[in-house]
C-alpha cells in the first residue's frame, strides 16, 4: 500500500509542509535469529518495516498489517521495544515528524519478498551482518534486541539529530499544562499517569467530561514523549517525569 488516502488530501492543502503523524516500525526475527529488512524504492534505504497507524487502527494491528503489506511474512507483535519521534523528508520534499512505536516480533510464516510497489528488496539478515542503516532503525533494532521489560525512550530534555546520530541533551521543556495549542484536529498526543508515594493515583475532572489521567495533550512535532510528560503537577503539589 502506498501513501494513505487521507495523508494525500492532507498534502493537497500543506504541500510539503511538515506533517506529524503516528507510525509503527516492526524488528522480526527469525527461527534462525535473522532480522528481516526492506530496501525502500523512494531512497534506496535500507530499513525495518515501517509506517503508518491508519485512522481508527490500533498500533499492533498495524504492525501486522504493514509486515504482511511489505514482505508477505506473517508476525505476531511481542513487546512494544521504543517509542520516539524522528524527522524525515521524503526524496520529493515532503517532511514528516513520526510519533514511531517500535514493536519486536516474532516470524510466524510466510515466504520474505517484495510484496508491493514500496520496497525493491526484501531480505533477512544476521544481526552482526547488516547493511547500512539511518539512526532510526538503529535504534528501533537495538532497543528490540535488548533484554528490557520496558519501553525504551529518550530521556527528558533529549533532542533528535538523525544526521549526527546523537541524542543530546537541551533545557527542560515547559509544563505540558501550560501548553495551548489551538485545535486543528487529530494529532498524537500523550497521557500522563502520575503516582504519589501512597500508590494514589492523580486523575482531572474536565469541564463536560469524565474523570481522566492527568495533563493529556497533543504532542506537538519535534517533542519526545518523555519530554511532553514533564512537570505534571499532582494534586500534592509535587512533580513526575516519565519512567516507563
């Protein structure tokens, strides 16, 4: 599957502009422990398997879907592995920001092969073998193959520099509860939950709403996840940063 129908009559009014949009990355071995991979058409990349959450789809549903879309090859999501944002701009200028949750899957079946116009190459390849592949991927792999129990993120005040490969540390972020942002539709956005040293749970009534968790808020394009979740006041007075 190409371009999703609604980001092209998005792109009819933005052009090129920067888009911020919620997408899935797939890190599938092998019985052999080999990591399957694509050499994308656009750029001649190789990659993970990649792309985006359609509209009312769940982020493990469309790992599935876009493995099976790609290469043929039948997954089952076993650990959400990292959730980061990354810049890209497209050979043909169009950018995006991608709120991307890495998925580590397990190979069910199916023969790898190109299996749409959106790859020119599918290959599995040992982990002390891969080609060359952008800081993203990198990450997504690494995070994947690493023994943790938790979602990898980076760390409060980080920024990304896809070029430099670095993730370096800036100064803190301001409050996401002070944030306004007028509404211009759907966009990623972030929850946080906060707990007090007595296991209370901090929850806001909103006016004409229900109970929630604490501050949600859109996710604004070249913010961390970690970072949108800062300085989330609790109804003590005391403050939270991300931990998982």
């Amino acid at each position: 599957m190409g371009v999703p129908e609604y980001i092209q009559r998005m792109r009819k009014h933005v052009g090129h502009d920067l888009l911020w949009l919620p997408s899935v990355s797939a890190v599938v071995r092998n019985d052999a422990g080999e990591l399957l991979l694509g050499k994308r058409a656009d750029d001649g990349r190789w990659s993970v398997v990649s792309g985006v959450v359609d509209p009312g789809e769940q982020p493990a549903t469309a790992v599935v879907r876009e493995v099976r879309e790609e290469t043929g090859v039948d997954v089952e999501p076993v650990r959400l592995a990292s959730v980061v944002s990354h810049p890209y701009t497209y050979p043909n200028g169009d950018r995006c920001e991608y709120l991307n949750l890495g998925f580590e899957c397990r190979w069910l079946g199916g023969t790898a092969r190109v299996n749409d116009d959106e790859s020119e190459a599918v290959e599995w390849f040992p982990p002390d073998r891969l080609p060359n592949l952008d800081a993203h991927a990198r990450l997504v792999i690494a995070q994947a193959l690493a023994p943790a129990e938790r979602a990898y993120f980076l760390p409060v005040g980080a920024v990304w520099d896809d070029h430099a490969d670095v993730r370096r540390p800036v100064a803190p972020a301001p409050s996401i509860v002070a944030r306004d942002r007028p509404a211009r539709g759907p966009h990623p956005a972030v929850d946080a939950v906060v707990g007090s040293p007595a296991s209370r749970v901090a929850l806001t009534r909103m006016v004409a709403a229900s109970w929630g968790t604490r501050a949600p808020d859109r996710a604004a394009p070249g913010d961390l996840v970690a970072r949108c979740g800062i300085a989330v006041p609790d109804p003590t007075g005391h403050e939270r940063g991300g931990v998982r």
